[in-house]
C-alpha cells in the first residue's frame, strides 16, 4: 500500500506542465468514427441538450434559408471543428527570442473560419466587444491536457439543420494526446439555447502528408429573390415524425429533449418488439419477366393518380413497404364524417362508428394504450367511452385487440372477431399473459353486424391471418350516405408469409374486389393506413371548407384500382419467388 502511494507521489511531481505538453502543430487527419455532423434528416435532434426555446426554434428552420443571399456564407461557429469531418493543420507562432508559444491557430475550412488560440495570457475581451465565426480563444496548459476556452462567437448552428447556438455560447476544448492520436474533447454551453452542456468528442490521428486549410471561408456567389426567412410556424415542421418513421426513435428524441440523453431512458423507451404486424423487410429478391410484368401493370393502373401511386409505392417497389412503426406518433383525434372518427395511432387506427344505439368500433389498438390514447381520444371527441357497444377487430394481433379486453371489463362491450382468428387468440402457444378479449362474438361472412341506424357487412379475407376480415359500412358526409370499406388484414410485408399464405391474400382481395364492387364502396379506409396517403388526406379534411369534396371519398372505380394494384405488387413478390 505504502510502495503504491509513494509511486503516486512520484507520478504527481513528475507530471508538472513543462514535461507534459505536447507539440499540436502539424497535420492531423480526422478519424471519423463517430456520426457527429446528424444532418442525415431534416429533424435529428438526437443528442443536443436543447431547451424549449432551442427546440421552438430548431423546428422553425426551413433549410432553404440557404439561398438568401445573406446567408449563403453564414459558415459554422468554431466548434464545427471538432463536429466536421475534415482534418486539421494547426501552427504556432513563436516568440523568437524565448521560443515559447504565443498562440496556436486551426487553419480554416471552407464554411470555418481560421481559430487562433491565445496562449500569451492576454484577457477575453469585454463582452461588448465583436462577436465573429471563429470568437476569441485562450489556452493553457493542465498537466498535459491543453485547455481551450472560446467565447465572442457570432449566432450560428449547432447542427446543420437548424439546432441554433447564440452569442453567448461557449466552448471549452480539451486537447490531449496519446502517441499520434488527438483526442478533442468539447464542450458547448449555451445559456439562450441550451438546458444542459453539449458534449462532443473527436479523435485525429498525425497526417503523413500535409494538410492544407482552405479559405478565406466562404464568397456569396449568387443573389435570390427570397423575400423572406423561410421557415415554418410553430407544430407546423413537417419532418418531425420523420425520424420516427424511419427508424423507430421517438419524436421526444428525435427532437432533442435533455432527459433522452441519459442512459436511464433506456427504461421509458418503449422498444419495437415484434408486436402485432412489426417485422423487418428483407433484401428485395431479383426481377424477372413475370414480376416485371405484374409491375407495369401496377403502374398502368395507377396512372397520374397521386392517390393511387401511393399504394403502387408502398407495395410495388421493393424496399418500401414496412411494418406498421409502434412507436408511432399517436393520432389526433379526428372527426372523419358525421358518424366516423379516428383515434388511437397514427399507424394502428381505431374507427369510431356512432349509430342511433351507441357506438361500435374498429380495432381497440394496443394493450397499453387504450387507457392512455383510446379513451381520452374518445372523450376528447365528445364520445362516452360507456357507450362502446360493440368492437369488430380486423384480425387477431395485438394491435388490433389489444385494447378491447378493457372495454369488455369496463363497460361490457361485446368483442367480435372471425372464428379462425378467436382460435388464433386462444391458440396453445399464445401468450397468456397478453390483454385477450373474452371469446365473445363469431363474426361470419355475410352476417352483418347491426347496431342502431348502422350495419357492417363482414367479408372474409384470409391471408395476413386466418381470419382476417374486411367491413364495408355506411358513412354520412353532409347527411348524405356513402359507403364506406375497410380491408383489414392488409399484408405491409410479406416476408413471414409463405407464398401459399401470398396466393390466399390474392384470392381475398379478387373476393374483397367482387363485394366492394357489388356494394359500390366509395370511401377507403385502412387500419395501419401507411401506404393510402390518410395523413395527407386528414391534412386536406382539417384545411377542408364548406363545398369542399371529403377527401375520404375516393369513388368506387379508384377504390377498385387501389385494391388491383396491391393484389399486382403481391403477384409480383410471388413470380420473384418462384422464377420460371
Ligand atoms: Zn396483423
Ligand atoms: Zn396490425
């Protein structure tokens, strides 16, 4: 022990400052192991401590602010140093008669300006005095770590797309060096935008070749006519969700909210287990003549129609379509027609039908949300969540069932599912654990469901489950009636099915098609309504004024060719499967 402290002794004496600096000038190659630029997506937050003045902020930048002519050169503050991808060519200028360094300067790059740090031991400057790209930076030495300190930096980003850093940010840098790696360790604190320090490391490695900066950083070369800051108004940040759709991570996350960041968030973040439809596409099989065919005559069908090329895109190209996204946003709630709403997720959808005897819904979404998200949504739409009636699901997965055991106990609503799928919901190997609906009604083809003024016509559709059901109802818009159809075993992807479970599907939707056809189903609705355009079309129904047409209505012809086009894009999957 005694030997042990001794040596520590030592170590401590020996490491005073003029041993342990290191020479920084030179070349220093970046050693991008780490993704710290998180320009990727318009709205990727992830990992920036912003407050909610930062956040409001962020989300208000529309990147083409890039063609005003003043803002072409606007250029990084000094810390894109450590976020760019570039290396480093630092130099020191050198008191001649002492040799000790009087400062030490980071060429510039491009949209960087040149930084020189001070290690003369000269002040900052007041805080009135000009604030520039690069600010004013002072050095000194703690052991053999070189300690930076920035400040009188002009407004700038902190990421690309839009995080801002004020005036009054800072930066402390923290160089140190392990045989020829330099490990840059920064941190920026923003008392305006920030509600914690943002930390940011960075390794560079001595370049064997030179080299050289790049500036002066940065000529306005074009004028614009743009008359004013492009930007979008608060909640109005179309990108939002992005990051969320493509990958899973919650909006809160996705838009840089401080508790994200820590490690005990693991705990709240809900993962995306294979829950209901989640699965993950595989790698797009090979083209062949009869595929290639199915195709085109997708894509003949869809036309000009924007409407229609959405389900052409989703189920036709491979590569697009994907499972539901659990971690969703959840949906406003939403008042479709005089007797239809929508609540629940944004991707696993409730309908909400109300008749002159109460109220039948469409699916009951997940277990762990029918507290939550279901019946707040109800109530928030004027709805008594008591008067539930009746629940028709869809098919028996989780996301479709989950929350109807509740209204079962609740309010002794009665839950109607296919026979095939009860067995599915009951089946050996299920999990008795889930939130399961009590066997309660058999839905039968045929036999529709009345309740008040409404009835709702079963059709079966096998495929994505056994018992997969489609309903076709009637809506009111305006008074006036229109029929509406809801397919409710969609296939998004069709990797865990066998091609037999694929040639099923097919058969349903030609079986789907005659009964839509006969019945003339003018409405299209969808329960993970990811590839029919719905939040494009509740967009419209929210700008929506008096004599403007629902864009729900869709016209039976359109309806037909909707359904056509996916029954293509699955032939399609089943020619690449099975090459002639
Ligand atoms: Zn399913
Ligand atoms: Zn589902």
């Amino acid at each position: 022990m005694l030997h042990k402290l001794i040596f520590g002794f030592f170590c401590f004496v020996f490491a005073s400052p003029a041993f342990a600096q290191f020479e920084l000038a030179g070349s220093w190659a970046a050693r991008n192991h780490e993704f710290l630029a998180g320009d990727g997506l318009p709205v990727d937050f992830t990992g920036i401590p912003m407050n909610d003045e930062g956040r409001t902020r962020a989300l208000s930048y529309s990147e083409s602010q890039l063609a005003m002519t003043e803002r072409q050169c606007q250029g990084w503050p000094a810390f894109y140093f450590v976020q760019g991808p570039f290396g480093l060519k630092i130099w020191a200028d050198t008191d001649p008669v002492k040799g000790s360094v009087i400062s030490y300067t980071i060429g510039a790059w491009e949209d960087r300006a040149p930084l020189t740090i001070w290690m003369d031991g000269r002040p900052h400057p007041s805080k009135y005095a000009e604030h520039t790209r690069a600010g004013f930076t002072t050095a000194r030495w703690e052991g053999n770590v070189l300690v930076a300190y920035t400040t009188h930096m002009q407004a700038g980003f902190l990421r690309k797309t839009g995080a801002p850093s004020s005036d009054q940010a800072t930066l402390t840098t923290r160089f140190s060096r392990h045989g020829d790696v330099l490990t840059v360790f920064a941190i920026i604190e923003d008392p305006v935008y920030l509600a914690e320090p943002w930390i940011l490391s960075k390794s560079f490695q001595v370049s064997p070749t030179p080299i050289s900066p790049i500036g002066p950083p940065c000529v306005t070369t074009y004028e614009a006519s743009v008359q004013s800051v492009p930007h979008y108004a608060p909640e109005k940040n179309p990108f939002v969700d992005e990051m969320t759709m493509k990958y899973g991570v919650p909006r809160e996350a996705a838009i840089g909210v401080p508790e994200t960041l820590y490690p005990e968030y693991r705990k709240k973040f809900r993962p995306t287990p294979q829950r209901g439809d989640a699965g993950t596409a595989p790698a797009p099989k090979a083209e062949n003549a009869q595929s290639r065919a199915h195709v085109e005559a997708a894509r003949k069908i869809a036309g000009n129609d924007a409407f229609l090329m959405n389900p052409y895109n989703f189920f036709c190209i491979p590569g697009n379509a994907r499972p539901n996204n659990v971690n969703a946003p959840e949906l406003e709630p939403v008042k479709i027609f005089d007797n239809l709403y929508a609540v629940g997720n944004s991707e696993a959808t409730v309908y909400v039908l109300t008749t002159t005897d109460g109220i039948l819904l469409i699916d009951s979404g997940f277990a762990d949300r029918v507290e939550s998200v279901v019946v707040p949504g109800l109530r928030k739409l004027g709805l008594d969540p008591a008067k539930v009636k009746y629940i028709l699901l869809g098919h028996g997965h989780a996301d479709h069932f989950g929350g109807s055991k509740y209204f079962q106990d609740q309010y002794g609503t009665k839950v109607g599912l296919m026979a095939a799928d009860w067995d599915l919901l009951y089946a050996p190997n299920a999990n008795p654990n889930q939130a399961r609906p009590k066997k309660d009604l058999v839905l039968v083809e045929n036999q529709p469901v009345k309740l008040g003024d409404v009835t709702v016509t079963p059709v079966a559709i096998p495929g994505h489950t056994p018992g997969s059901v489609a309903f076709i109802f009637p809506v009111k818009d305006r008074g006036k009636t229109r029929v509406a159809g809801l397919f409710g075993g969609t296939v998004l992807t069709v990797d865990r099915l066998t091609t037999d479970a694929l040639k099923q599907y097919v058969a349903s939707i030609a079986h789907y098609l005659d009964v839509a056809k006969g019945m003339k189903v003018e409405v299209e609705l969808q329960n993970h309504a990811i590839f029919d355009g719905t939040p494009e079309r509740l967009a419209t129904l929210k700008s929506m004024k008096a004599g403007d047409p629902n864009p729900f209505i869709v016209g039976t012809d359109r309806y037909l060719k909707m359904w056509n086009i996916v029954s293509e894009c699955i032939q399609a999957e089943i020619a690449r499967r099975s090459p002639s």
